[in-house]
C-alpha cells in the first residue's frame, strides 16, 4: 500500500524528478473546492497502485517555483511524469476512473 507524500518545492527534484518509474504530482489548494472531490480518489489510486506509481501532493500557493515550473493554471491538476519526464496530465475535478485511465494509458505491461 503506497501513501499520498506531501511535499515542497525544495523536495520537488529529488521526490519527483529523480524518482524512477511513474509519478503522479496532484497539485492543489486548500481553498479549492473540486480538489476537496478530487484528493479521496488521488489517495485510493495511490493505495490500489502500491509501488508501480510514486504519487505527491503539492499545495499550489506555497509552492510557486514548481506551480510556475508546470504551467500549472487551475486546481486541481494532475501531472504525470515518468523518469523525471512530463508526459500526461489531466485538469479539473475528474472522477478515480479518468485518473486511472491516464495512468494505465502510460503503465508498461509486465
């Protein structure tokens, strides 16, 4: 079982870009409402994808190098990188299935 890592900018390239393998960045704020809706599925995606999928949370205001970094223009915001790579993302209050698709859309079969 895989936990949701809090993180900040200063943790961001040795959490994010340094990892191996899949990671997905939910970028949100406490203030947003759809990331309230949004944050239960991050958390069973990331319980139900154990060790295949790093996934971090990253608070939006507290975080501007990395929020500039990322375009990152609404919350909340899902952006999957691999090996350090940006290579998806997703925008808005989208339900577990739609996140989940994005990360099967990119998992390499064993």
């Amino acid at each position: 079982m895989s936990a949701v890592l809090e993180i900040l900018d200063p943790q961001f390239e040795g959490e994010a870009l340094n990892a191996p393998g899949l990671v997905l960045v939910y970028f949100w704020a406490p203030w947003c409402g759809p990331c309230r809706l949004v944050a239960p599925s991050v958390q069973a995606i990331a319980a139900h994808m154990g060790s295949a999928l790093k996934v971090l949370k990253m608070e939006v205001d507290p975080n501007p190098t990395t929020v500039q970094r990322y375009h990152v223009e609404g919350v909340p915001a899902l952006v999957l990188l691999r090996d350090g790579q940006e290579i998806d993302r997703i925008e808005g209050a989208v339900t577990k299935q739609r996140i989940q698709e994005l990360i099967d859309r990119h998992c390499i079969p064993i």
